[in-house]
C-alpha cells in the first residue's frame, strides 16, 4: 500500500478531486472509492459524490493498480441542455445507455466519464447519472442527473409523471385509427428476451396517433405517449395490434433488414421540471437522418415539415388525451 494525504483547497466532489490529484480515470477512482480505500477525515464509508469542505484531510491507501483496459469510446453525443444539476442528450442508435455483464462496448456512461462529467452516483458504478433508459437500438432525449440531489427528484418525476417523453416510429402497416392501449406487460413467458402482454404483469398505458401514410399506403409515421415506463413498451403494445416497427425483428418485423439496419424509434420530444427551480422545461430533437432519409424517400416530402413537427404532434394528442 502506498498511503497520499491530500487537502481539499475548495468545495468539490469527492471523485472529481481526486481524478485532479491522482491523474487516473473516473472508473479507477470510483473502484478505489467503493472499495474501501479512500477515507475523508479519517472516516471511512466515503462515496464518489460527498461534497468536500476547504480544509478537509482525504487519504488515499493505493493498492498496486493494475493498469484499466479502456473501452474504446468512438462515438461522440449531442448535448441539448446542460447546467450544474443535470444535462439532456441526444442519445444515437446503436449505443447502450449503461454497462452490464453481458456488455463488451462503451457505453453512454463510458462517454460521459470520458467527458469528465460530474454524475450522480445513487444508481450505482455501472449507472452513474443515469436517471432513465432507452433502447440500444432506439434514439432520442434521456436526461442524465449530474448531482444526486437531482437524481432523487428527477426519478421522482418519473413516478409522477411530470416528466415524460414522446416517440415517432414507422411501422410497416398502418394503424386503423387513433388509439390507446392499456395492457399490463412484464417478461415474455415463451421468450426470455421479448417483454409481451401477461395478466399478471405491470399495468402499462400508451396512446398511438397516425400522422402520416407513405406513398405507397404500406407505411406509416405514428406518434407514441407513454403514460408508464415499461421495458419495450411501445413495442409490446404495437404487437398487440399487429403492427410492427421497421427494423424491430424481435416483436415481428419481417422486412428488409439489409436497408434497414435498425428499429425506427426515436424519443423526439421531453418535459420536465427543473430539479432545483421546478420551472417547466421542454426540449425536442429532430429525426435522425436514416429516420429521415426513409420518410423523404418513402412520403410525400412536402409533408415533412408540417407532420413532423413537435406543436403539431403535441396538439394532435391534446386533442384526443
């Protein structure tokens, strides 16, 4: 072991001090923390987001560390919003939002790291900041908590729904009407990877809008709220009506996998209160550009601007909520 003592000449997080002081990775001192090998005032339990006071004593017992293998980070994100409590992201397809056993590539929480972003650490090592989650294939807002104050209201908000979000997806038939569904859902019974409708499930609600058909009358550009926040929610519900989202082949899509290289899910629109201010807050992205290039391909173009259009849509689902 080899033993630093440091003295904090500001206030700041705990991590952040000593990512300046040792010159490793958030990763490396969040492990040094968690596991016992930090101390502040000569207490132990320290965690990676306590607040230090100027003149507070932090030691540092180093094991012999062993060099990290850093997941290559190759991808870069959109910031949409960002102060000192939270930030929002335009999270692209194809990145997973946070680590798991199974997973061998960067993740969101690896760019944020990466980006030397102060996060909140209540969720845990691999969930650092990470408030809500969306599907690796799916793209669109997710809002990231920066302080742990922050995190603790803003999952508040998801609970009571004062925070929510928006959906466009192309499906490959059009839905008959304008429709909401509430079908409990929890874990497909005959298949451990699909979520699917089961009595004994969680109760799940989303309203469906058509907004407009293709050329050819085969697909639609629908508008999706949720009112619950169930794993494949939209999906799952969209399979009940014996419709599917391009791309999705695990709920039943059976077309052209080889032009379209992923599900046609975007999470174009979110509200929230501030944390601290609980000043209403809104915030919308536009369709990705292989979400796009399909509808200019496939829709009449000159319909565009008016149908996927976020006054539009949130007035279309007034009208009908």
């Amino acid at each position: 072991m080899n033993n630093k003592m440091f003295t904090a000449e500001k206030e700041i997080r705990l991590d952040m001090f000593l990512v300046e002081k040792l010159q490793e990775t958030r990763n490396q001192i969040d492990q040094l923390i968690s596991k016992g090998f930090v101390t502040v005032q000569n207490k132990k339990k320290a965690k990676s987001g306590l607040k230090l006071f100027i003149g507070q004593e932090v030691t540092v017992n180093l094991p012999q560390m062993q060099p990290e293998v850093a997941l290559e980070v190759n991808f870069e994100i959109e910031v949409v919003y960002e102060d000192e409590y939270f930030m929002v992201i335009n999270k692209p397809s194809g990145v997973i939002v946070h680590g798991a056993p199974s997973v061998k590539e960067a993740t969101l929480v690896d760019w944020l790291k990466k980006k030397n972003i102060s996060l909140s650490t209540i969720s845990g090592e691999e969930r650092h900041g990470i408030v809500h989650r969306i599907d690796k294939g799916t793209s669109g807002l997710l809002v990231v908590a920066k302080t742990n104050e922050a995190h603790v209201v803003l999952s508040k908000q998801l609970e009571d729904k004062t925070m929510g979000r928006y959906y466009i997806a192309i499906t490959d038939l059009p839905l008959k009407d304008d429709i909401t569904i509430s079908a409990a859902i929890a874990r497909n019974p005959a298949n451990r990877l699909k979520m699917g409708v089961v009595p004994s499930g969680k109760f799940a609600r989303t309203s469906f809008i058509k907004l407009d058909l293709s050329k050819n009358e085969k697909y639609e550009v629908i508008a999706a709220k949720l009112f619950t926040g169930r794993t494949h929610q939209i999906r799952v519900h969209l399979e009940t009506l014996q419709r599917h989202i391009l791309g999705d082949t695990l709920y039943g899509f059976k077309g052209n996998t080889d032009k379209i290289k992923r599900v046609y899910l975007h999470a174009f629109s979110l509200y929230l209160k501030h944390p601290m201010t609980n000043v209403d807050m809104n915030f919308n992205v536009s369709l990705p550009e292989d979400m796009e290039n399909f509808y200019k391909s496939n829709f009449n173009e000159e319909n565009y601007n008016e149908k996927i259009n976020n006054e539009y849509i949130l007035n279309r689902f007034n009208s009908i909520i």
